[in-house]
C-alpha cells in the first residue's frame, strides 16, 4: 500500500513509518519542518494542516491507499484563549480536515491515535471528563468528527493510548520529564496512588500498521501493562541508572496541589493547562487500566517486554 503518516517524524510517528517500510508498504509524511531521523525511501512534505491549502491538501493525499494521524495533540492552549476553541482549531479541526481529503482521494482506510481518556469516557461516564477538562473533550471530539468525516465505505480505527514508554532518536519520551517532576533529591520519587495503563512505542507502532493494513473499523485500546505508579516510575528511574531508594505515594488532595502549581508555572510562561485539576487528581488516585485482549484478538498485537523497551 501507499500510506500517509500525519506526524510521521514524531515520537511515535518515526516507529510507525520504519514499520510500514519493513512490511513492504510505501510511505509519504506530512510534517511541519524538515525531519533529520528517517529513512531515505520516505517521501516528504512539509505543511501545515491548519492551513495547507485544499489543493494542495488535496495533491498530497491523492493516490493514499490509507492515512495515519499520528500528530502529537496540544495539551496546553495560550493564555487567554477561548480555551474550547483553542483544543477544536488544534486537535480537531486539522484530523476531520485531512481524512475529508482522503475521502475525496478515495481513501479507504484511516487510523488516528487517540487517548485512552476516551476509553475511561466510555467505560465510566459518570467521571463526566469531557465536561471538565477542555483537552479530554477535545480527544473525545476527534473521534467522532474524524468518522462523520468520511463515508461508510472508509474504516476509521482509533487507538486509544496510554502513556507511551521507549525511545525515538532526536525525540524525548512523554514520560521523562513526569519522571523528572516526580523526583525528589537523587535517591526519591514521588508517586501518585493509583493505578495506570503504559503502552510501548514499538507496539503503538505495530498495532498502527496492523490497523490499516486489516482495515481496522472501531475503537482499540492499546497496552503493554496495567501497572501502580510507584511501580511504573521505579522501573523508568531503574532503566535510566537511577534506581530510586523510596518512593513516597501521594495524597490526592497533593496530586491536585502539584497541578495547579504547575497551572501556574504554565500561566507564567502563557499557557493554560487543558485539564482540570481536581479531576487529573482523582484519575490518577484511581485504577486507569485497559484490556490488554482487545487488540491482541482484533489487531493481532503480540505482548511486548516493557522493561527492555524502557532500557532501549
């Protein structure tokens, strides 16, 4: 197949265009600068999906059997901002845009990689978490937009992750700096309560091509392992050399302390963290886990060594 990869020189999006030249497909990116860590048999484009042309648009997806939006999402929006607004123009506004040209394009296959905060939406709609945290809304929003995007006759497969653990050259892991401000002195770490869901990169990676070389059609949380914070933050510090001594666990009243503290470092800089904070605080006191089986029965996703994947 020809497939585009929307991000494809990011931290997830190198892994998944290396997979799809190792099973043969040929791969174009569309990213905003000009990437330095892939491959020469990649085609390159640089834009902008927030305001490449429909043309031009139109000219880069043509001749796509299939399209991955493995763009990082934005998290924070500037200070000031119609905060609602903000996380639509960015998070989807430009996915609904680019599968609408594939769907001109006759593309007939689409995969996005979403959150697993949709999966927490779905599996607990009491916690109401589009309703208080702008970012959460706007992840769940793109997934419905993105299908009501295309036709019947285009399968659009969303996958739903966690925290992302590995390594990408010239791009840091998601979850080196929550290491770094969790850490306490050389020898402690702080940790939150709960419980959370941690995927690989390589099997992100895997599971992105498997759904669109099977047409994948539905919503498929991704995880490698369901594991407590104390435990997850022991083994990154241990795969950096740094294996902590204690590990204090957090009351989630200081969960939500340590938010908002860092709400306002945010609104120093000009920013506006998209979450809120006495909710980040209860989704991280509580068990935020997947089941593992769903892609391994419907993508094929065979287990993977997380603690290999940290140290590489």
């Amino acid at each position: 197949m020809k497939v585009l990869v929307a991000g494809g020189s990011g931290f997830i999006g190198q892994h998944i265009v290396r997979e799809l030249l190792s099973r043969g497909h040929d791969v174009t990116v569309l990213v905003r600068t000009p990437p330095t860590h892939l491959p020469d048999a990649v085609t390159v484009h640089l834009g902008d999906l927030t305001d490449l042309s429909e043309d031009r648009l139109d000219a880069i997806v043509a001749g796509h059997t299939g399209i991955i939006v493995a763009s990082a999402a934005a998290v924070a929006a500037p200070r000031g901002a119609d905060i609602a607004a903000f996380f639509h123009d960015a998070n989807v506004a430009p996915v609904v845009r680019l599968l609408a040209a594939g769907c001109r394009a006759q593309t007939d296959r689409a995969v996005i990689l979403g959150s697993f905060y949709a999966t927490q939406q779905r599996e607990q709609p009491k916690l109401r978490l589009a309703e208080r945290s702008p970012y959460i809304a706007s992840r769940i929003e793109q997934a419905g937009r993105a299908r009501a995007a295309v036709t019947a006759e285009t399968s659009v497969a969303i996958l739903e992750l966690p925290y992302v653990a590995g390594t990408t050259p010239g791009r840091r892991s998601p979850l080196e700096p929550m290491l770094r401000s969790m850490a306490v002195g050389d020898a402690d770490i702080l940790a939150y309560p709960g419980t959370t869901a941690v995927v690989t990169v390589t099997q992100t990676a895997r599971a992105a091509v498997s759904a669109v070389e099977r047409r994948a059609n539905g919503n498929y949380p991704l995880v490698t392992a369901n594991l407590p914070w104390a435990d997850l933050f022991t083994r990154l510090a241990t795969a950096s050399g740094r294996p902590p001594k204690r590990i204090w666990k957090l009351h989630p009243r200081a969960i939500e302390l340590l938010l908002r503290w860092a709400g306002i470092r945010q609104r120093r800089q000009g920013f506006i963290l998209g979450f809120d904070p006495a909710q980040w605080s209860e989704l991280h006191s509580t068990a935020m886990v997947l089941d593992p089986d769903i892609a391994r029965t419907e993508l094929g996703v065979e287990p993977e060594d997380l603690d290999k994947a940290l140290r590489t």
